[in-house]
C-alpha cells in the first residue's frame, strides 16, 4: 500500500475519532453549557435566572435545595436532587437562582446544563469534570423517558457511577413533571401486560429512586399567585394600584387557565412593558 493510501486511511481515522475535549477556563465564566458534535463546553456568559427571592410559594424546596447545594460548594456531602411536579412553578428557575446565590461566596462552584439528548456522552462529559479542582452541579431540565427510551441507562452513570462511581466534584440535579421519569399510563401498561407486573418498570421507575432529594412543586393558589407578581413589582419598583394591579392579575390568569409562575412572570412582563420598565 503506497503512502498516499496510507496518509487518507490516517486522516479518516482521525476525522471518526475526533481530538479529545480541550479543557475550558473554568474561570472564564460560572455557567458552562454541554455540546456534542463536537463534544464541548461553551461559556455562558450571563445565566437566565432571577433572584432567589423572588422565587415565592416554594420556601420548603428553596430552603432545602440551598442547604444542600451550600454543602457541596464547601466541599461536604450532598445529594443528587429531582425537582418534579407541575409546569411553570420554578423548578429550573430555583435551580439556578440557588447557584446564583451561592457563586459569589463559592466561586469554584460551576454550574453545567446537559440537555437529554446527549446523556449518551455523559460518561465522557464526567471524566472530563473528575480532574478539575472546581465543583459542578450537573443540571438537567425538563428530564423524562418514553417506554422505548434508552437514555435512562446513561443516567445511571450519573447517580451511581459505576466502578469509579459519581466523581466527589459533581452533584446532578434534574427537573421533570413527571415523580418517576415516565408517564404512569406506560408504567401501569407495562404491569399489566408483563409476565412479572413487580419487575417490569423496577428498572426504570428505580431510577429516580437514586435521587437522594425528591422535591414535590405543586399548583399555586391565588393568594401565591397575587404574591408573586407583588413581589416582581417590588423588586422592579412597578407601581400600580392594589385593587387594578390585582383585577388585571385575575384576568391574565382567566384568559390563560392556568396559575403559575411562569404565568405570573409573563403577566408581569406584560405590565413591566406597559409602564416603560425594562427588565435586566
């Protein structure tokens, strides 16, 4: 085979298996994004978060995932967490609001958001993380499984690591609507129609049992809804009149069937708009 053969055979070669992951400044920035095709991890120079006081109707989970987030950042034990529950009401906006609150006091505690697609290189992503001297909250949002997804397994390496188990820097913290990573329809087919109903979904249905912290979110009420949007009001210095400002809250809600917090923010930015205040 002559040598011009040989240097295509080499360069084919390479282009399938591509350079290792070069590792970024973690000083460069607190937030770090995980991508694939190439595998990388890119900056986010300014976080999408709100404050953590603003974060209202949830202090039981606030409280306890900032406890448990603080310990980490100072180098104790701490536990993977889901936050699970109903749509809009500030799972992943509490996830980074605590990260916010803590990075100033911790600033070797990194915050890196891996989509679900890409949990296959997560093995890759963790032994890249294993050798730095930071510590990172491995952060999945909007986290579920169908009856024929894979993806589940990846998970696993995760929260249990393997023979090298979870490197001692990271902590993964993932939000989800559904308490067990898959609808309960598919859960209650699988029993009914398996051979051993015990054993059917253990496997995955387990897989949220490896979250040490299960923190519940559930619908607000109207008072916590009014709340919310008095607290953003508050701290953008919005004012309106009490019986107005909660006459045109009652109605956003009606015309969107729904109460939230993503549906009290939306309404707030409404209102922001309409009085002339930029939101930063």
């Amino acid at each position: 085979m002559d040598q011009i053969a040989l240097t295509r055979i080499a360069e084919a070669l390479e282009r399938m298996s591509p350079a290792p992951l070069e590792t970024p400044d973690f000083n460069a920035a607190s937030a770090f994004v995980w991508h694939v095709g190439p595998e990388r991890l890119e900056a986010v120079e300014q976080v999408n978060r709100v404050d953590l006081d603003l974060l209202v109707g949830i202090n039981r989970s606030r409280d306890t995932l900032l406890e448990n987030t603080r310990r980490f950042a100072q180098g104790f034990a701490a536990n993977n967490a889901l936050l699970w529950g109903a749509r809009g009401m500030g799972k992943s906006s509490l996830v980074k609001a605590v990260h916010g609150a803590l990075a100033c006091d911790h600033p070797d505690l990194k915050l890196v958001e891996l989509q679900r697609e890409d949990l296959p290189s997560v093995a890759r992503l963790l032994n890249h993380l294993r050798g730095s001297e930071h510590r990172f909250i491995l952060f999945c949002d909007d986290l579920s499984f169908s009856h024929d997804d894979q993806h589940y397994k990846s998970l696993k390496a995760v929260l249990d690591g393997g023979i090298e188990g979870r490197p001692e820097n990271v902590v993964f913290y993932a939000t989800s609507n559904r308490r067990h990573l898959m609808p309960r329809d598919m859960i209650e087919n699988e029993r009914s129609s398996a051979i051993n109903p015990s054993e059917a979904v253990e496997e995955k249905v387990s897989l949220s049992d490896r979250f040490g912290l299960w923190l519940g979110f559930h619908p607000c009420d109207q008072d916590e809804y009014l709340a919310m949007i008095a607290g953003y009001c508050a701290a953008y210095g919005v004012e309106v009149d009490a019986e107005e400002l909660r006459a045109e809250a009652v109605e956003w809600q009606a015309t969107r069937g729904a109460r939230s917090g993503r549906v009290a923010w939306q309404f707030f930015t409404d209102l922001a708009g309409r009085h002339g205040v930029a939101l930063r």
